[in-house]
C-alpha cells in the first residue's frame, strides 16, 4: 500500500542557482521531484482553462504561430510590469499549486521535493516541513542563465531584482546547498541531506503512529 510522504522539502533558489541539477541528485537517490515550472508548462497546454483566462487579460499576442503561450515573450512582458506579472500570478498560481499538491499526495517514498523558484517570494515556505535554498554567487547566476537560453543582461536583471534578494533568501532557508563547485560536491551536499531528510521523516512516522 503507498503512503504519501507527510515531510515535504521546499527547495528553491535564484535563476540559475542550480535548482535543477539538485533536484536531478535527489531524484537519482529516489526521492520524488515535483516541479513547478513543469506543471507551469502543463496548465498552460493548449485547451487548458489557464491557457484561455491568459489570452483573455493579454490578448492574442502572447500565443505563438502554434496557439501556444510564448513563453520569452510574456517572461519579458511580465519582468517589465509588475501588475501584468500579479495578474498572470493569480491565474497560474492556483491552478500550479492545486496540481503540485496532488502529485505530491501520491508519491510513495518517505519524502518529497516540491521544486517551486518563487517559494519564498510567494509566501510558501509554511506548507513545506523545511525549506532548502540553493545558494550561488550573482555573477555565476548571470553567467549560467545567459548560456543556457541567451537572455539579455537587462532580462536577467529584471529577473533577479523581481526576485528575492540573497541574503534574506538564506536568512530564510532551513538548509542550504551551496553551488560553487562542481557537480561531485554538490552530490556530496545532497547525499548529507539525504540521509537527514530520512531520518527527520521517519521520526515523524513515528510520531503519528503513536
């Protein structure tokens, strides 16, 4: 019989701090991945009701030649106004949410990661049993972002002043992964917390049982 998994990690992180290479570690240990991006992708799938409720407030022009949202498109068009990103929040995020905590419901491991980039900026971090932050210097950020999908400098700036900023993110965080090695001593990292996140989910299994 399955049991989904009352401990549940929220990792977050900076743009191109490194979340994802985590998140991959923790799954090559067994431990289920949720990600918010990728259900971000789904609710927003042509025939969705997110996808329609987004062309109503933003017009056509936020599809592509397919009828898909195009996503560079709104990133920059949201980055640039505030009130456009907290419309386009309150349609995703209800939806992204409400299917992350499902999947998360039927994992069957002794804990669980939900991956979400904004936890903290969103006002999160109390649904999850702790918070991990994947840590990684500003300049290494930009670096990594502008080879992996070429955007602009101004674009990654946006992003970055949009979101939290790094001290109080680690002020935030119940741990810690710091990425500025390479990917051997980030494995190392998640391998420790691995075996905590173990421990402190099989304590509250206990717990409840009695």
């Amino acid at each position: 019989m399955s049991q989904s998994p009352a401990f549940v990690v929220g990792l977050t992180g900076g743009i191109a701090s490194g979340k994802s290479t985590v998140a991959r570690l923790f799954a090559a240990l067994g431990v289920p991945v949720v990600d918010a991006d990728e259900v971000a992708r789904e609710v927003v799938e042509p025939g969705r009701p997110a996808l329609a409720a987004i062309r109503e407030r933003f017009g056509e022009g936020v599809l592509d030649a397919q009828g898909r949202l195009d996503r560079p498109g709104m990133r920059r068009r949201i980055f640039a106004d505030a009130s456009a990103r907290a419309d386009l929040e309150s349609i995703l995020h209800p939806r992204i949410r409400e299917r992350m905590d499902r999947r998360l419901a039927e994992a069957d491991a002794p804990y669980a990661i939900a991956m979400i980039p904004l936890l903290l900026e969103t006002g999160q971090a109390q649904r999850f049993a702790c918070v991990l932050v994947v840590d990684a210097p500003r300049d290494a950020q930009i670096s990594r972002a502008r080879s992996r999908d070429g955007s602009s400098q101004d674009t990654l700036e946006g992003i970055l002043a949009a979101q939290m900023d790094r001290d109080t993110r680690l002020a935030r965080a119940d741990d810690v992964i710091h990425n500025d090695g390479d990917v051997e001593e980030l494995r190392t990292q998640v391998q420790r917390l691995h075996e905590r996140y173990l421990a402190k989910a099989a304590r509250l299994r206990a717990d409840h049982h009695q």
